[in-house]
C-alpha cells in the first residue's frame, strides 16, 4: 500500500518576499552611517588635540603626524639636539619604535604607538607591537 501524497499550497513569492519594490538604498542606514562617522570624526578630533597638549610637554617637540585614536601610530618630529631627551620621554609613555629617521623638512622623526589602558586579567599576557625592520643596504666597492 502507498503512502498518500499530500500536497500543500505553497505561497506565492510575491506576496512573502517581494523585491519588486527595493530601490537599493535604504535611507535610514546611510543616516544612521553618516551620523556614526561624524561621531567617529569629533572623537577622533578630540582625542588628537589631547595628544597634541600632551606631545607639547615633549622636549623639543616640533610637529607631527598625530593618532587619531587608541592603539594608532603616530611620528613626532623633535629637534635634533633634543632627541635623546625626546625619545626617553617617549618610552615612559608610548610604546617607541627604536629606529629613527631624518624628517623631510626638518628634526628627527621618531614613530610611536600609543598604550592601551586596558587592564590585564590575571593570566592575560600584554600584546607586543613590533614595528618593521628598516631596509639595510650594504656598498660593494669593489670592481
């Protein structure tokens, strides 16, 4: 004996999901986008003139490209005479690149990534930053 076939009506695709009438953009998520990226930008702003307060305490301070945010690089250019000062004041609050770099204009460029204030659980270990090894070129004189 056979089972019996049941047959259901399945619904029409028009009627459950219907993409007849998406025009593409919601205009609510591009609101909601736009107002989280100006969000992002005043905070970012914010956080970059409290680094330049704390950069301007810097020996020989000159400029530089400052992070816009937390666990950002960053380069500050100092004066030459003042670097070594500059770089141990550096090291006591960022996390500082060893290698260093003449500035196009003028000073000494030294890159740096700024410390997360996260507090370590017990058993957590902190996150190394490595910074990439400069090119090393060697003179062949010989002929």
């Amino acid at each position: 004996m056979k089972p019996p076939i049941v047959q259901r009506d399945l619904p029409v695709a028009g009627e459950v999901f219907n993409l007849a009438s998406e025009t593409g953009v919601d205009p609510d998520r591009l609101v909601r986008e736009r107002l989280q990226a100006a969000t992002d930008a005043a905070e970012a702003r914010i956080y970059q003139l409290r680094m330049q307060r704390t950069f301007a305490q810097c020996p020989g301070f000159i400029g530089g490209d400052l992070p816009d945010g937390e666990l950002r690089r960053g380069v500050v250019r100092v004066e030459p005479s003042k670097a070594a000062e500059a770089a141990v004041w550096l090291k006591r609050r960022f996390s500082v690149n060893p290698e260093v770099r003449l500035a196009d204009a003028f000073g000494i460029e030294i890159e740096f990534v700024t410390r997360s204030k996260v507090r370590l659980l017990p058993g957590q270990k902190r996150r190394r930053i490595s910074f990439e090894k400069p090119q090393q070129f060697t003179l062949d004189l010989s002929v």
